[in-house]
C-alpha cells in the first residue's frame, strides 16, 4: 500500500511538472495536458493519469476484500488523438503502466501460494497487525473514441489492453513486536487481459469507470475474482 501511495505522489508530481515543460490546451474541449501537435492540426499527443479504488466482484464466498485499501493507479505516458476536420469525435490510442492492488478485508486471513496454487487462509493465532493483497503491474493500451457535447463536456469509451508482467503477493504482520514483509511471486496472474473503459470528462477534471471482466488469476491457480474500479481521471 506504502508503495502505491509513493507511485500516486511520484505520478502527481510529474504531471505538475510536466505543465511547466509542455503547454496546456486553453480549449475547455480539450481536459489533458498537451504534449504537441502531430502531422496536421487535428491530432495532437497527450498524457494521463487516473487514480481510483478497486471492487473486486464475482469473489468466492470465502473471501472478502477491503475496497477503499484496494487501490488502482494508471499512467497512459503518452497518448495519439486524432480528431477528424469539423468533427466532435476524437479517436485515440495510448500506451503506459498501470498499478493495481487486491487487498483482503480484516486482519484474520491472508493469501498464501502452496505449490502452483493461491489460496486464502487464516492467520496464525500470533500474527497481529495483518494486511495481505495481491499486487499487479501492468504495460496497458487504452484505445477511446471520445465525443463531445459542449466545450466542456465529452464522454469516452472504449478498452483497455494490458500486458500483466508482474504480481506478487505481500502479506505484511507483526509478531511480537517484531514487524514482517512476506512477498511472494510467480503467482499464476493472467499475463494478457482487456477491460471496459468509460471517461466522463467536464472541463479539466474527470471521472472513470472500467470493468475487468477476466479474472485476476489464471483458471485452476487460486481464486477466481474479478474487478470494478472508479476514480479520478486527469
């Protein structure tokens, strides 16, 4: 969770940075910071970042996450929007990292990885002070058709593709006064998933909505559960 936040305020800071390096579009139309014209006046490059919180859904009966401890962050480093001439559709495709955590609700069970399998079982009577999640990195791809409405209104949809190169496991307690940080890798996530993705923007500001419809893990390696996330979108 330390670790998200830091990649949040690293995000945030590099977008603020960025504002001073590149100029920001004064179209209202336009909510993203500018990072130049393309070939022609009706594409352009841009940058975004969204921070928002995990719902694990369809999540087995046994199993219960903590949603405002789950947390998601995404980076599109930098993003094509090619607008055709007297059109109020904007097409776009974008490349970056996204950052996402699964954290389970309580302090009474944690995940662990036997053999090639994940499974979800109860703290040791003297572990105190547990938090467990899985933790996921990503190369992802949103594609976007984007319209709008008003110079100050647009609404997006489209997929998001992601190469899911990394997760891992960390089970963080405490026993006797001694604190312990488990991580655990290779755990079986699927490596290549596409998810829905919906932008409402309104001026500088906006909010978004993508749903995960495969599940985290892969068939036959641990529980099958997969995700609802929402927040910010700059």
């Amino acid at each position: 969770m330390k670790k998200l936040f830091i990649l949040a305020f690293l995000a945030v800071g590099m977008t603020a940075n960025a504002e001073t390096l590149v100029t920001v579009d004064d179209d209202p139309e336009k909510s993203l910071i500018d990072l130049g014209q393309g070939a022609d006046e009706n594409d352009r490059w841009s940058m975004h970042i969204n921070v928002g919180v995990n719902v694990p859904t369809s999540v087995p009966d046994d199993m219960s996450f903590a949603p405002f401890r789950s947390w998601e962050i995404g980076w599109t480093v930098a993003q094509y929007d090619y607008t055709p001439k007297d059109w109020k559709t904007t097409f776009s495709a974008g490349i970056g990292f996204n950052w996402r955590s699964y954290t389970l609700r309580g302090h009474s069970k944690i995940f662990v990885k036997n053999g090639n399998l994940v499974g979800v079982y109860r703290a040791d009577d003297d572990m105190e002070d547990v938090s467990s999640d899985i933790h996921m990195t990503s190369l992802s791809m949103p594609l976007l058709i984007k319209q709008s409405f008003s110079k100050k209104f647009a609404i997006s949809l489209g997929a998001q593709l992601n190469w899911n190169y990394f997760a891992r496991i960390g089970n963080e307690f405490e026993i006797d006064d001694d604190d312990y940080d488990v991580t655990t890798k290779k755990i079986g996530q699927r490596p290549f998933t596409v998810d829905v993705l919906g932008i409402i923007e309104f001026d500088d500001f906006g909010i978004y909505c993508k749903y995960s419809p495969m599940s985290v893990l892969k068939t036959n390696r641990g529980p099958e559960f997969k995700s609802l996330s929402f927040g910010i979108y700059f």
